[in-house]
C-alpha cells in the first residue's frame, strides 16, 4: 500500500501486533518502530491532545507517530506495536501462581518474529530499523536486541539491521535516589496498585530487568567492534516534570517516576523533555520542544547510516568534551552519542554540544547540552 492511498491515513491500529502507519515505499530509508510500555496502548500511548481552544474538536487529538512524523522524516516507514502488558510482564512475582500471564521474553520474542515476518514478505528485511520506546517497553525492545530470540533468518536480520533506538523514560537502572524497588512502587503508584507487601519482594525479581541493561550494553559494545554489522545509536530521555496523582479528590506527589540516572545506560548523558512520565511521549504539533529533541536524535541517527566508523568518531559537526574519566575499550562518539565503558570520576565528567544540521531544521544545543 503506498504512502497516498487514502486507506492508510484511517487504518485502526490493531491492540496486538504490528500496525504500519505510513510507508514512503521505495523512497524508504528506515523502519521506524514505536514500542509503548507498562499498561499502554500502541495508539493513546503517542496521543497528545492540543489544548488550543482555536483547534477543531476532531483535530485536538494528536496520533503524533502518524500525522506528525511522516512530515519530519519523510523517507522512512512507520509502525506501532501493540501487545497485552500489565505489572505482572516486568515482575511476575507479585501476580499469583494460577494467574498466566506474557512474561517480558515472550513479548520480546513476538516482536522480533512479527517484525522479521513483515520485512521478509516484503523485501525489506536488510533495511535499517529504529526503535522508539516508552517506559518499561523500552526494556522490551533491548531484550529483544540483546537476547537470543532471533530464531530464524528473519528475526536475526531485524537484530543485524537496528542502527538506533530512542529510550524515554525506560529505567535501564536503579540509582541512589530510585533503587529498582522504588522504580517498581512508583510505577505501581500511578495506577494505585502499591502496597507494602507487595513492594517488599520487588527487589528480588528485579534481577531481570538489571540483566536486560546489562546484556544490551554488551550488544552495543560489541556491535561496534564489529567489522560487518553497524553500530547500533541510542539516545536516552528523561522525564523533566513530577507525576501527581489525584485520589480521592486529593493530589498525591509520585515524584519522577524514573529519574534521570536511571533512565540511561553507563556512558551515555540522558536529555530531559519538560513533562512528566506519562505525558513525555505525546507531542501535538511539530514546535513541540520535546518532539524536536527526539525527532532531531532520529534524523541524525538516520544521517550516520551511510558513514564508515572511523568518519563517525571524527564527525567534524560533533563537539564533545571529556572531563577526567576512565574510558575503557570500545568507546565511540557516534554523531554525539557516546558508547561505551565511560566511568566519570568528576562532576560533569560528559559535556555535549550539537549543531547539526537537516534539511533546514537544527537540532536545538539545548536538546543535548549537559543536564544535572
């Protein structure tokens, strides 16, 4: 189906499964994947709703992945992914025995499957692909990168192609102020599941998720070692604003649900979008400063697929300076993403400036300037 036929602009995005959006046909230079998380939806979960009064009512609801991003990146294909997830898929502990539930594997297993199947059918399986993700979906999606769920040729060519992915909001590790249990009783927090007993054993079934982070930065060290598979880019963001939730007609402060040292990997500096964690990946209109952010780290990821490593790490575009750290083997500055064993030892260890330019549109210095 081509980009113009009138069907694609009205096709209902299915709760389970892939869901094409738009597709440049032979002008397609990337697959662009957007992966939701915890309780989420692969359309409500990107729907931002424009509070300008002067906005017709049936143009006040934003599906940003579909009638934003098309118009951005123009040469690339679009899909949404949608599959069942509840608390239970990141720690099964807390849901009974005779409860069955889809654990994090299997949904990372369907997602590399269903995504290897659509690209083999159609001839597209050596194309680049980029993740999106929200939240614990991110987790998700570097399981399935990172795990060895790619059980045929098709799946491992979905691993093989990723060049990039954008994270926001996926908690990749605790930290001092959220250690993984605190992450677990926040998110419960927004949907009132928290209880005592409950938060208590989180912990131990948080080793899964602590794997996940580790066995995806091991991908992307090794994929960069590699002399016949493209790095794979990522660009982490944080939530900027505090949740609160209103019970019982009174608001409750649920913090940042994933802060800013979680949400990145060891290495990487994360970029703050100014809303809270639910609201961080809706966008309304194109002058969204968030949507630039993360539309901007998509295009630069696309602009570097064509360039050789050694081209990457001298990127003349790119300025990054390094404070006094440990810097282990296999570090690379990829068009201002930096990957890596980088330990800081000095506060403000990373500093990052960009001035890329594309098709007219800059990346704002601000995007990815060193945030505390």
């Amino acid at each position: 189906m081509s980009a113009s036929d009138p069907a694609k602009e009205n096709t209902k995005v299915a709760i389970e499964g892939l869901t094409e959006l738009y597709d440049a046909g032979k002008e397609a230079k990337v697959d662009i994947v957007f992966v939701h998380g915890l309780r989420g939806h692969p359309q409500k979960t990107w729907e931002g709703v424009n509070p300008d009064p002067d906005v017709e009512e049936e143009d006040k609801v934003v599906f940003w992945p579909r009638a934003l991003l098309r118009n951005t990146i123009k040469e690339c294909r679009i899909f949404t992914y949608g599959y069942p997830t509840d608390f239970a898929t990141f720690y099964p502990i807390i849901t009974p025995q005779s409860i069955s539930h889809m654990s994090i594997d299997n949904h990372s297993t369907l997602l590399i499957h269903k995504l290897g199947n659509v690209r083999g059918e159609d001839g597209t399986a050596t194309r680049p692909i980029i993740f999106v993700a929200h939240s614990l979906g991110g987790l998700v999606a570097a399981n399935a990168l990172a795990s060895d769920y790619a059980t045929d040729a098709q799946g491992q060519n979905v691993v093989n192609n990723t060049c990039g992915a954008v994270f926001l909001g996926t908690p990749f590790r605790g930290s001092s102020k959220a250690p993984w249990a605190t992450l677990a009783e926040n998110f419960l927090g927004i949907f009132n599941d928290s209880n005592d007993k409950t938060i208590k054993v989180l912990d131990k079934s948080s080793k899964k998720l602590r794997a996940i982070s580790e066995d995806f930065l091991k991908l992307l060290q090794t994929r960069y070692s590699s002399k016949e598979l493209k790095p794979i880019q990522v660009a982490c963001f944080y939530e900027g604003y505090k949740t609160t939730k209103t019970v019982m007609k009174m608001k409750k402060d649920l913090g940042q649900i994933v802060t800013d040292e979680s949400a990145s990997l060891p290495g990487y500096k994360p970029i703050a979008i100014q809303a809270s964690h639910s609201m961080m990946c809706k966008f309304v209109d194109e002058q969204d400063q968030g949507y630039k952010d993360v539309t901007g780290a998509i295009k630069l990821m696309i602009s570097n697929l064509d360039k050789k490593k050694e081209d990457l790490k001298n990127a003349p575009q790119t300025v990054i300076t390094f404070g006094d750290f440990k810097q282990g083997d296999g570090v690379i500055n990829i068009g201002g993403f930096v990957t890596g064993p980088i330990v800081g030892t000095t506060e403000n260890a990373v500093t990052m400036n960009l001035t890329n330019t594309f098709q007219g549109s800059q990346i704002p210095e601000s995007a990815f300037a060193n945030r505390k």
